[in-house]
C-alpha cells in the first residue's frame, strides 16, 4: 500500500542565488540548521514555520563548508571544511564559539559524540577531545578520501568510517594502536554513505546506488551471524533514480530514494533478512524539483519529514 504525502511549506533561507544545500539536520527548541554551497551555515529559528523564516547567517564557516554535526542536544553545530578547519557553534547566542585546525586539509566527514569530535580526509581518521582541543585517537592507515563518519549509538568508542577505497571500517577508539584498532571491515564499493543500522547492524551505500546491510561483529563469540543483506543496485527495485541515504524514522529504518522523472522521493522500510519492498513505500510527492535532494530527515515530534533542496 501506498502512502502520500504532499509537500506543506517550503523556503530558500540563503541569501544568495543559485545556492545548493548540502545538509539539514535538526536544532534545539524546533530550530533547523543547513550548510550551503555559498560557504555558510543557516540557522532557522522554527522549523515548523517554514512559510515565514527566522534565519540566522553565519558566513564565518571553514573555507569549503563540506559537512555538518550537531551535539549537546542540537545546542552545538560543528562545520568541517576544505581548509582543514572545524567551527564550533553556539545556537544559543547564534554564534561562533571556537575554531581549531585540525592538521591536515580537505576535511570530508565529520561526527559527534559526548567531548569527541571525529573528523575525516584523505586517508585519515582523528578524534579530538573538544575540551582539550587536541587529537585523543587517530588511524592513517587507510586507503582514500573518508566520504562518512558515526559513532555507534550506544558504545561511544566504537567509530564507523566509510571510504572511495570501498571499505567501511569499524574502529575502537579506546585502542591507541593503529592496525589493533579495527575491529571489523566490509568490501562494499566507493561509499557514497554509511552508518549503524541501530546497535546490531551497519548499512553501506555505494556511489553507484548499491545498497547493502551487514551484522556487526564486535563481540567475540561462536555465534553465528546473519548473513548480510545484498540489495544491490535500488534504482530498477524502487524504482528510482538516485539513492538519497538511510535514517530512521520512529522505531525503522528506511531508504530514501530520489526520482528526477517523477518529481519526488519514495521512503522505503528496511528490514533486516528481507527483500526491499517498494508496495510498501511512503512517496513524497514534488519533493525532487530541480536539484538532487540531499540531505533528509524525520521529525516525530510533529510527523514531518524535512529535506533539500
């Protein structure tokens, strides 16, 4: 059965043309922040009043703004860039906090959790104590560009990362060691996305649209685990046309599939040891226009679904 539901209210916070928006994610008290191709991060008092926005423009973001995490209960916004730099943001006084570099250039992916900030370039991972500013843990022995980054949802030490060079690795980053501190590694195709699939379980997204889910390993026991699920490429399954990412939404997860032709983007139930069932899907009507959507999530205080562009 078919579910849809038609777009209730929209804007362009950016102040500037022809701007993409790379990411949303939610804030604190309704508030919505987004980083945009225009080198800045927009704070959106109320999300829920799209129609009339309150938006706060920062434009002192790292140079290339690439990514975007947010902590400490969507009080705290963090921008990696380009140049190597992390900016922190207050959202209460809408307003940088701090600034620090972290080393290296081109930072790609960045994630929060509690004081640690992980960040990821070419072929390198770093976790800096935020209180401290300074780098905790880090692994170089990696392969390419870290195109995404999170932290296990219950067990802080426990870091995903995902690369061009295929892999999605899971490190421990209480294991100072560099090569002792992975603990799990999955071939899966130039990751476009990656992530935990809750506590027991990991998706990896491809740039060619394949799709793949897979049982963590990182308790060592004789059990035997599920295998994984090898859904391949979602384009002819869906049908779609580009693959947006995965996010939870209430107590599941679904894929979120993007269509150019139909205009509009088609959310689809993930269920471990079972076939993508697109009958069952949620279809966003008029949510594709124009540009790729980039970025989405679900808001199940209010029963809304937000996205790009």
């Amino acid at each position: 059965m078919l579910n849809t539901y038609h777009e209730v209210a929209s804007c362009a916070p950016s102040r500037h043309n022809d701007v993409y928006i790379f990411s949303i994610a939610p804030l604190a008290r309704d508030g919505l922040a987004a980083i945009t191709s225009a080198n800045e991060l927009l704070l959106l008092q109320d999300r829920g009043a799209l129609g009339t926005p309150n938006v706060s423009v920062l434009s002192d973001c790292p140079h290339g703004v690439t990514s975007m995490a947010v902590a400490d209960a969507g009080q705290t916004v963090f921008c990696a860039g380009n140049d190597g730099h992390v900016a922190v943001y207050d959202y209460r006084t809408r307003s940088k906090a701090v600034e620090f570099r972290i080393g290296f250039k081109a930072l790609n992916a960045i994630a929060c959790r509690g004081t640690d900030v992980a960040v990821g370039g070419d072929a390198v991972v770093s976790v800096w104590d935020r209180r401290q500013n300074k780098v905790r843990w880090q692994n170089t022995e990696l392969n390419d560009e870290i195109t995404a980054l999170d932290f296990h949802p219950t067990q802080d030490n426990v870091l995903l990362a995902g690369g061009d060079d295929g892999l999605v690795s899971i490190f421990d980053t209480q294991i100072a060691e560099e090569e002792d501190s992975l603990v799990q590694a999955v071939n899966h195709g130039p990751i476009h996305k990656a992530g935990f699939l809750g506590t027991n379980d990991l998706y990896a997204l491809s740039s060619d649209q394949n799709l793949a889910l897979h049982s963590l390993t990182l308790e060592d026991t004789d059990d035997t685990e599920p295998s994984p699920d090898l859904f391949g490429d979602l384009r002819p399954i869906v049908p779609c046309e580009y693959v947006i990412d995965v996010f939870q939404t209430g107590p599941d997860h679904v894929v979120a599939c993007g269509s150019h032709s139909q205009t509009r983007v088609d959310l689809v139930k993930l269920v471990r040891g079972s076939k993508v069932d697109p009958s069952q899907r949620i279809v966003l009507e008029g949510a594709h226009v124009g540009e790729v959507v980039r970025s989405i999530f679900a808001d199940e205080t209010v029963g809304q679904t937000f996205h790009t562009p």
